[in-house]
C-alpha cells in the first residue's frame, strides 16, 4: 500500500551446551518461556497440500492491495479486497464465487477503508472500517449487516478488533497520522478498549512498536510507503485472549480480556540476512512512476536493515493453538510451527516463501499468496496431512 500526501503511513559440543544453557537461564530471568526448537522427535511434521488457488477475482479484476482471509464453521471463505471495498464469499472445497457485498460508500453496508475482518458468534463478520470509524456485523447468510456501530474516538484507528461480546480493541499508529507527520521519532502504537457500544471504556491501555514504513519528505511532500523489509505487528483473538507478535522478534504475547499480559513465549531462530539483490528486487518491484517513485526509490535505500524480519505472521487456529510463520531466505520455503500457550512446539511444516498462512480450520489451511503470473494477490486453500 502507498500513500502520498502534499501536505503532510539472525566447533564444538560443549561450546554449544554452555550456549545454550546460558540462553535458557536468561530467559528465565526475565520470565519468558524459549519455544520448544525443531529436529525434536516429539514434534509432528506436516505437509501442506495445495487443494485449491482462487485466481478469479470479481468483475475480471484482481485484488489490488493484499486481502484479508476469514473462514466461518462450515468453510466459506470470506475476502476482503481492501482496493474496492468489497467482500467476496467462496465454497470452501473449489474456492467457487458465491457473492460479493459491500462497496465503496459512508451508508448501511457499505465501506470507506475494510482494514480488518474476522468471524465472531454465530458466523457473523466483523469488519473493521477505519475510514468511517465504524464496525460492521454481518451475518454469513444474510444480504444485508445486521448493524453498523461508530466508534467513539478522539483521533483515528487502524484496525478495530472484537475480544469479547463486549469488549472491542482499537490500535492506532500514532506516528503516521497527518498531523504527527513530523513525530516519527515518536512511534508507537496506542491500543484502547472499547464497550458494544463503540463507547471509550480506556485509552492509551498499551503501548507497542509501530509498523516499520519508508517514509520521507521531499519536494514538499510527505511521503509514506510499505516497507518490503519492515517489522509489524500482528494480532490475534481465541477464546477472549488476545494475541500480539512483533515481526522484528519471534515473541508472542497473550492478554486477558482487559488487555493485562498473561503470558508470554520465545522462538529462537536467526533472521535471514538482507542481500543486495533483495534490495534491487524490492526497488524494482516499485510500480509507482514519476515524482512519488523517485522519492520512494530513494528513500527505501536509505533504510534497509541488515536482516530480514524473522517472522512471516502469527495466527491462532479454531482449537486455540498459536502459528507462527518463521522467515528463511526468499529461495527457500518457510517454517510454519504450532505451539500451545506454554511455548511448546506440537507441529511444524513448510510452506512456499510467498505464502502467508491466515486461518486454520480441521484439517484445512488458507492462506494468501503473492502471484506474479496473476498479477496480484491470490487466495490459497491446503489441507493438512501428518
């Protein structure tokens, strides 16, 4: 995603035995739980088999900014183009259109900006619509939302998350909104509670590290743009827990429903290195022309980090455990590992180096996937075999 705006978002044995026992007495000092590693018998490998690739977008079209994926009890397969402000549903099995609904709009139904969407009770979805500062619950089988709340908010929002029946997340990245253009030393993430309602019940309940953009001023502009090299947050709700993961450290955090940490655990695994060709892939993959191109060329090179971040995403399946995608170099595929609450590693597998897991449901993983050959982001379904 791009934004332009004129006027202001990693010998021998017993060297690596005192290693590692060094490792783990630090971890339990600062009361962190090291996450069980691989090539332990007791970890079941998993193999990842394609079954289904959703290539036809509506309207001929191609999803134009990376979907969001969210998967109700029977399967169907919701995405939400974040370009057009529609959502699209699919049969679970083929990935067959069945309907789209929403659109571009401020009315009952309709979105401004869809930046988050998961399945709550009774398979309704709850779409976050920060543009309009609202959220909209539809039911899976109906053609039109059952209601549509604002949420009481004094500045803006990313994304609003619901934890509980009562209780909504909001995140806001305070150091990419207009008026805090010039506090980018200042970033952060402000996390509120809010009511059913869409009432503030707390602000400023936690504080995170803001995802990492390129952002510049020059030629009076203030320019912001994806970071192909970033760290990020990622988020997750199970069971009225609540979930964080900052890519730049393959650590979860879990919350109760008051947003109160509750546990906490570690990966060790060394992130991949930046290489100058990952750097000239990334330039090149700049569609932007003109001014705005040439300020984003210029200053993504002026920010590349020595590694790549060491975690893809995080997730948590329909029985409450906890993905995590870890990174390897773009030639090889990723790790994708399966952890309890307690940071015990139950499962592992790999997956292409372009596929990012959103959902897991029985035996079925869905996923999203850049495709040059498409054009764009497709939408990717696989069951799982032991």
């Amino acid at each position: 995603m791009l934004l332009a705006f004129p006027f202001f978002g990693k010998a021998n044995i017993i060297r690596k035995m005192v290693y590692k026992n060094i490792l783990l007495f630090i971890f339990i000092l600062i009361g962190v739980i090291p996450c069980s590693q691989a090539q332990n018998p007791s970890i079941s490998q998993i193999d990842f088999e394609e079954v289904s690739r959703v290539v036809d977008a509506p309207l001929g079209s191609v999803w134009n900014l990376l979907p969001h994926v969210a998967v109700d009890s029977s399967n169907s397969i919701y995405v939400a183009d974040a370009s057009n402000e529609i959502i699209v549903q699919m049969e679970q099995h083929d990935g067959t259109f069945v309907r789209e609904f929403g659109g571009e709009g401020q009315g009952p139904g309709k979105f401004g900006d869809i930046s988050s969407m998961q399945v709550v009770g009774g398979d309704t979805l709850f779409i976050s619509d920060d543009s309009n500062r609202r959220i909209t619950y539809w039911p899976a089988e109906d053609e039109s939302p059952d209601r549509v709340t604002r949420l009481e908010y004094t500045g803006s929002f990313d994304a609003a998350i619901r934890l509980t029946p009562n209780r909504i997340i909001t995140t806001d990245q305070m150091a990419y909104r207009a008026d805090d253009a010039e506090r980018d030393d200042d970033r952060q993430v402000v996390v509120a509670l809010h009511g059913s309602d869409g009432a503030m019940e707390q602000d400023s309940v936690q504080t995170w590290e803001t995802d990492e953009v390129v952002l510049s001023r020059e030629r009076g502009i203030v320019f912001v743009g994806d970071h192909p090299f970033g760290r990020e947050n990622k988020y997750a709700v199970h069971a009225e827990r609540f979930y964080r993961l900052w890519t730049g450290e393959p650590r979860v955090t879990i919350y109760d429903a008051a947003l109160q940490q509750v546990g906490q655990f570690a990966l060790a695994h060394d992130a991949p290195p930046v290489t100058s060709d990952d750097v000239d892939r990334a330039v090149d993959a700049i569609q932007e022309g003109g001014v705005i191109g040439d300020i984003y060329r210029s200053a993504l090179r002026e920010v590349i980090p020595d590694t790549w971040p060491p975690v893809v995403s995080m997730f948590v399946d329909d029985q409450g455990y906890i993905w995590v995608g870890l990174r390897t170099p773009p030639d090889e595929p990723n790790r994708w590992v399966q952890c309890n609450e307690n940071g015990d590693i139950i499962a592992e597998g790999m997956l292409p180096n372009q596929v990012t897991l959103e959902a897991i449901r029985g035996n079925r993983a869905y996923g999203i996937a850049e495709d040059p050959e498409y054009g764009g982001p497709i939408t990717v379904v696989y069951t799982i075999r032991d």
